[in-house]
C-alpha cells in the first residue's frame, strides 16, 4: 500500500511540475511561427502591402505571422515593451532612439525596411512658392517628426533655424520665420486630415498615401534624400532579449528579398524606397 501511494504521489508530482515547467514559459517556451502561437507584428495605417505579401509568403511555407493594425504613433511601442506584440514595423531610428529615451525602455531595431521622404502638401496651393504671408503650417507634435518638419521647411527656404539646432529642434529653435508663419503641431496621424484647415501641412508618407496622396507627385516639396535623411530610415523593432530569436529572424528574411523591394516601389509609385537592396536590379 505505501508503495503504491509513493509511486502515485511521485507520478503527481512529476505531472504537476511538467505543466508548470510548460506554463512558466509563456510564449517564449512555446514554438514561435506556428499558427497556435504566430509571430505579431504591429503596423501602422492602411497602406501596408508588403506586409501582407509577407503574411502570404510565409504561410505558403507553414510560418505564421499575424498583424496587428494601429492608427496612431504613440500605442505601438507602448504595445512591443508590454509583450503585446513581437515587433512593429511603422517607425524611423529617430522615433524609436525619443521613444526609448522618453520611456526609458530598450526596444532595438532588427532590421531596416524602406526610407520614406517627408512632404509638404497643400489643398489651396500648387506650388511651395505660393505660401503666403501669415499661412498656417501644421507639423507632427512628436519630438522626431516634428523636429524633421522643421528641418524640411527650411530645406524648403520658408524659414530658418538656429545654428546647431540639430535633429529634432522645437519651434523655439525658428530663428527667421520671414512669412510670419504660424506652425500648428498636431498629431501625425491629424496633420492630413487637417489640410481643408491649414494652409499647408507636412505628412508623413504612411499618412499621405492613407489620405490618397503620391508623395511624388502630390508633395509641393519633397524632402531630399541625403545622408541627413539616414536617421529617418524605417525599421522593424523588437525588444532587446528577443533580438537574436529565431523566428524574429525568420520573419525579416521574409521581408527582406527583392520581391518585396519591387512591390514596395510598385506599390508606392517610388515614394517609398527599400534599403536593404540595389534598387537598380529591383527595377
């Protein structure tokens, strides 16, 4: 009798510390890319093609990737340090280095995507020379875009700022503002929607392309890609501990071959231009 109750209580014991040792985990024990337990991925916007391809080509391969749509700039990070997602892919290397630093957080880009150049647009004028005197000019209000914008529009001789202003001056770093202009800082995911009330607007390309607009062909100045564009290069970011994991490898082989480089310049009319390869031989 005392036999078959130590063999019972050791086969319980046994039982009970294998789902503990299955459960403690989470979903890092478990096998990532499989479609119980897929890779999530966050973006941002309407326009997200290739990643959608992605999803497809993966899934033809029995990897699984799921995305997770958001509609502004603020939640995504917020999301990947919480372990909500596995990555995002919606943001430059300026945004992600303020995010970290506001937050205090360690999220690292994984892998460049595609440069997106900035733009001003504008219902009311066909030209950045029409701007007049006393215009309203709405910019992103985050710290990185906005201070990108600002930069843009003196690239675009409608004002100056200080010396040594850097990368993300402020609106108190405008040190000639000779069209007396007002800048309106608004969210990114506002500064297109806004257009019917300002005289002009810098978007960002997601948003722009969201709201209809070829930023090559729509943008009355178009920012010019130069080696101070480079923080502005996008990315896909997960956070520090997951950097080197498998699946999360997986997935930006995924992303990154030539035939996502072509649709991304097929897709996006040029206005989006992928990094990772020569974009000759994607043409």
């Amino acid at each position: 009798m005392k036999n078959k109750f130590t063999k019972l209580l050791a086969t319980t014991l046994a039982s009970a510390l294998l789902l503990v040792g299955c459960a403690g985990g989470g979903s890092s024990s478990a096998e990532k890319g499989t479609k119980e337990n897929p890779v999530i991925v966050g973006i941002v916007g309407d326009n997200n093609a290739p990643w959608y391809q992605v999803v497809e080509d993966a899934k033809a391969d029995g990897f699984y990737i799921d995305l997770k749509d958001f509609t502004d700039y603020n939640t995504p990070n917020d999301a990947l340090a919480a372990g909500d997602l596995d990555l995002n892919a919606f943001q430059h290397h300026a945004f992600l280095d303020s995010y970290n630093e506001d937050k205090d957080t360690d999220l690292v880009a994984v892998a460049d995507t595609f440069l997106a150049p900035l733009g001003v647009f504008s219902e009311k004028y066909d030209s950045i020379d029409q701007i007049p005197k006393g215009a309203t000019i709405a910019i992103p209000n985050d710290a990185s875009n906005g201070g990108r914008a600002l930069v843009l529009l003196e690239s675009a001789g409608l004002l100056k700022l200080k010396e040594g202003a850097g990368l993300t001056p402020t609106v108190e770093d405008i040190a000639d503002n000779p069209l007396d202009l007002t800048i309106e800082e608004l969210d990114a995911s506002q500064t297109a929607r806004s257009l019917s009330d300002v005289d002009a607007s810098v978007i960002n390309d997601a948003m722009a392309l969201d709201a209809g607009y070829v930023p090559t062909e729509d943008a009355l100045f178009l920012e010019p890609v130069s080696e101070a564009t480079e923080p502005y290069i996008n990315l896909i970011a997960a956070r520090a501990e997951d950097k080197d994991d498998p699946a999360i490898k997986k997935v930006i082989e995924y992303y990154q071959t030539d035939e996502i480089a072509q649709l991304i310049l097929d897709e996006y009319k040029g206005s989006q231009q992928p990094v990772w390869t020569d974009q000759d031989e994607a043409k």
